[in-house]
C-alpha cells in the first residue's frame, strides 16, 4: 500500500515540473488600449506561449472589424502600460500574418535562439546578442511591459492592440498539496 501511494504521488507531481518552464500571456486587443486611444470597431484576441526549455515562442493572433486593412502585427517591448516603444519581433511584420484584410486568424512558432526572431534593432538596443534579447524579451512580457500591436492602412500607428498579460498556472506546492490530501484521503479508505 505504501508503494501505491509513492507512485500516486510521483504521477500527481511530475506533470507540475513538466510544465513548469512554459508560459502564456494573453491580450484583448481594441483600439482604446492603443496610445494615445483611437476610435475602432475591430477587436481581437492574442495568445504568446513561451517555452523556456526550447526556447520558442508561439504566437496566436484573432483579430476583425477593422477599419483599415493590415499592414503590420509585430510585438512591442519593453515600456511600463500606457507607454510606446520600438518593435521586438520581426519587422515589418510577422512572417505570414495575413495582410490587406480586416479580419483573420494567425499562429507561427518562433526560434528565440536565431536573430530572425527579432527586430535587428532590439537586439542592438537590448545588449547586442539574440541571448540578451530573449532575455529581455521574456523578463518584458514578465513584468507585463510588452504589447502587440497591428497596425493598418487607416491608423499607421496601430489599429488595435493589447497589453500581454501572463496567465496564472497552478503552482507546483499547489498540485502537491493536492496530491497529498488525495493520498490521505485514499489512505483512510484503505484502512
């Protein structure tokens, strides 16, 4: 019975240190988050999924209603909420996101550890490596100090954009906790 429970407790809490080198932020994107705040019907959604252990980083955009049709979607890093800064990924645009259109759909997986997934000038400006990049990079979307934005033929600044907030995971002493009580409580049932 001992042993049932040791192996009840590796199953709870080896996936809570599988994952725990992964992760996500998420924004809703309008045209009042953009600065200064602009009139827009379009909306959107965006998904950036960070795997540290393989240094990539997934990129999901939703976005319609647009006025103008896209020209450039890219990520903005590194200024406190209700700032502007310079572009952090590729530029003009990230590499096959739909452009001339009000609406559509995008996701692409990014090498963090090649130069291409960068602007080449946030990587000059942030210590002059692809590795001092990533790390400012992700420190940025950490402390919620990076923004994607896409911009369109009617507002050149940017039509829409959002904040990139991280998503809260569940802590590995979480799941171990609850592995534990799990255990206790099917302990009890055993004797």
């Amino acid at each position: 019975m001992i042993r049932s429970l040791a192996a009840l407790s590796l199953l709870v809490l080896v996936p809570a240190f599988t994952f725990a080198h992964e992760v996500t932020y998420t924004a809703v994107l309008t045209g009042d988050a953009e600065v200064p705040a602009i009139s827009s019907p379009g909306t959107g959604t965006a998904t950036v999924t960070v795997d540290l252990d393989l240094a990539t980083m997934r990129v999901q955009a939703d976005f319609s209603g647009l006025d103008g049709n896209v020209t450039a979607a890219h990520i903005h890093c590194c200024t406190p909420p209700g700032g502007n800064v310079g572009v952090a990924t590729p530029t003009p645009t990230f590499p096959g996101f739909p452009s001339g259109v009000t609406s559509g759909t995008y996701d692409m997986t990014f090498d963090l550890s090649l130069d291409t997934s960068y602007n080449a000038g946030f990587i000059t400006n942030h210590g002059g490596t692809v590795g001092s990049a990533m790390t400012d990079l992700i420190a940025g979307l950490d402390a919620g100090e990076a923004y994607l934005n896409i911009h369109t033929s009617t507002v050149g600044s940017g039509e829409i954009r959002g904040l990139l907030r991280a998503v809260p995971e569940p802590t590995g002493g979480m799941l171990a906790l609850s592995g534990a009580l799990m255990c206790g409580m099917l302990r009890k049932r055993w004797a």
